[in-house]
C-alpha cells in the first residue's frame, strides 16, 4: 500500500487582508477527503498591528455527499498575539461518512485592526 502525505491549504492563497471586525465570506475551495478516516486542521493568521487582539473564527463546513455543506459551519478559535502570526493546535476532525470540507466564514474578532496572511491547512494522509 502506498500512501502521500497530503497537507492542501483551504484557500490557494493566503487571504490577504481581512477588514476590522469584519466577516470574510468567500467560500475555500472544497478539500476532497473522500475514503479518509481521520484529517487534522490548523489554522493561521498575523494581526496587522503591535496592538492586534481578539478571537478570529474559522468556521469549518462539510459535506457527506460532496455537493451539500452544513450552512453554519463548526467553528475553529484562534486567539491573536500582536502582529506576530498565529497558528492553532491541530484539531482532529473525524470523516467517516464525509466527502469534501471547506472554510465558508472567517469573523475577525478585532474591531480595531485587520488581519493579514490567514489561512487553514488540512493534514491527512492519502492511500
């Protein structure tokens, strides 16, 4: 049996630049996981100021059939540090029975600063 270390971001491209309190709302695009029994997800991002605070949500939507997503999503917490980037603890997600995730929502929690370089990578590991 053969297997690849699979490590895809969410998004192509770190998300530059998400607004002052504001909600990012362009869907990632969706990870197939298809056939894995278990992923881990991490997610990142840099406050653009010394005085960057706050909790940024990611919310994290699959699908069984890989066409339809849960609509709200399960929310991943990551605290800011300053405007020295951030990285969550691995969350283990269970697939069985999911086909497809993606990221449908990230809320920036600083209503002062806007956050730059913000990302989630999904670790797995393909047969």
């Amino acid at each position: 049996m053969t297997y690849t270390d699979f490590k895809p971001t969410m998004f192509t491209a770190d998300v530059a630049d998400i607004g002052e309190g504001a909600t990012y709302t362009t869907d990632s695009a969706a990870i197939d996981v298809s056939g894995l029994e278990w992923a881990t997800v991490q997610c990142y991002t840099t406050g653009a100021n010394a005085s960057s605070a706050g909790t940024v949500t990611f919310y994290l939507s699959m699908s069984g059939d890989g066409t339809n997503y849960s609509s709200v999503g399960m929310p991943l917490y990551l605290t800011l540090n300053a405007a020295n980037k951030v990285v969550t603890e691995p969350v283990e997600i269970s697939l069985r029975g999911i086909n497809k995730l993606k990221i449908i929502n990230i809320v920036n929690g600083d209503a002062t600063y806007h956050l730059t370089n913000t990302n989630v990578i999904v670790s797995c590991v393909k047969k």
